[in-house]
C-alpha cells in the first residue's frame, strides 16, 4: 500500500489550493480516505473524510473552506482547500483504511502547506 | 488546545514498562470503544498500533497494549527497546461534528 501526496507549497492568506493523494495498492473508492494535518503547536487534527458511498464529513475548523473528493478512474483523492488562513499551516496527510471511519491504517508522507503574506 | 488530555513525556529504561495515559469525556473515549493509538518517529508518519482500545494491527509487537477505563484510555508498553522511543498519539471517536479527535501526544524516550 502505498500512498503519495502531492500539491503542498506556499499560498497567500485568501488563496486556494488543492492536494491530491494517489493510491496504490489501495483502492481510494472503496476504502474510508482521511485527510489529517499536524502542526507543531497542535498536534494531529483530523480534517476530513470521504467514505465509501461518497458522503463527506469535515471538521467544524474548515467546513464550508475545504471539500474532499475523489476521482474513482485515477484513484485519486483530493482535498480543494480555499480562503486559506494562516492557522491551517501544517503538514497534510492523506491517510486510509479498509474497514473504519475511526481509525487510520495507512498514511501519506505528508505535503507541507505554508499560509503566509 | 487538543479534544484528549496525554503527558507531554514519559520515559523508561530499556526492558522497563511504561503507560501512557489520554484522558477525555463521555462524549469520546468514555462512550465507545473507538480508541487508537499511533506511534510517530520525528519526519515520518504516524503508524496505527491499536485501534479500537486494545487490537493491534498484523505486524505490531504484542510488546504495545491498550486498555480503558472510564474516560480514560492507557497504552503500555513492556519491555522497552530504543526503537520505541517517538511520539505517541492517542485518537477517539467524538459524538461532536469532529468525529475523530486526538490527543496531543506524549514523547516518549527510552534512557
């Protein structure tokens, strides 16, 4: 199982970006697909996540900012992050598991996104 | 400040036993058996070592042990190894719109 994230980088406060985290060995589409971020001051903060079926959850700290997605054909999960602040900094992990919403079994390496003027 | 409560650090002697402890509410840890626990050496990802209070994942040292009490989750861990030594991230299931929550986390470091 292997899974890659990439899409990080430097962006203004108010700016978009979105990251994108390839499967392999790990079927995206039928699996419970997590975004996880850590900062140094806050430890690890869950972000959101997309199950199986299709329905998203997100944490009340980007809700209605950030939307998961994912494209079934490339196996591909994203998260599209607008109105970016300062405070969403941080290392983001794409993170999986086969057969739980509430835990994690399988994790990125992470992409550092950097909020910033 | 994080959901659930953990000791910033702990630390033991090689072949000694250690619990770390994560401390949260009956809306978390006290109403589900949804507990996990992650293991994080500096620059890398975490690394799942129990999930749902006391399973470990194929592959993990029967060396790692969780349990519960109330609202209060403990993994121990025996027979300290310097590889042990990382940081350790407790995590449970939150009737709150979060749905996952973490602890802070605990340095561990093996003397």
């Amino acid at each position: 199982v292997l899974l890659v994230e990439s899409g990080g980088g430097l962006v203004q406060p108010g700016e978009s970006l979105r990251l994108s985290c390839v499967g392999s060995g790990f079927t995206v589409s039928s699996n419970y697909m997590s975004w996880v971020r850590q900062t140094p001051g806050k430890g690890l903060e869950w972000v959101s996540i997309i199950y199986s079926d299709g329905s998203a959850f997100y944490a009340d700290s980007v809700k209605g900012r950030f939307t998961i997605s994912r494209d079934n054909s490339k196996n591909i999960l994203y998260l599209q992050m607008n109105s970016l602040r300062s405070e969403d900094t941080a290392i983001y992990y794409c993170a999986g598991d086969c057969c739980s919403s509430r835990r994690v079994d399988h994790w990125g390496q992470g992409t550092l996104v950097t909020v910033s003027s | 400040q994080s959901a659930l409560t953990q000791p910033a650090s702990v630390s033991g002697s090689p072949g000694q036993s250690i619990t770390i402890s994560c401390t949260g509410t009956s809306s978390d840890i006290g109403g589900y058996n949804s507990v996990s626990w992650y293991q994080q050496h500096p620059g890398k990802a975490p690394k799942l070592i129990i999930y749902d209070v006391s399973n470990r994942p194929s592959g993990v040292s029967n060396r790692f042990s969780g349990s519960k009490s109330g609202n209060t989750a403990s993994l121990t861990i025996s027979g300290l190894q310097a590889e042990d030594e990382a940081y350790y991230y407790c995590s449970s299931y939150t009737t709150s719109s979060t749905l996952v929550v973490f602890g802070g986390g605990t340095k561990l470091t093996v003397l």
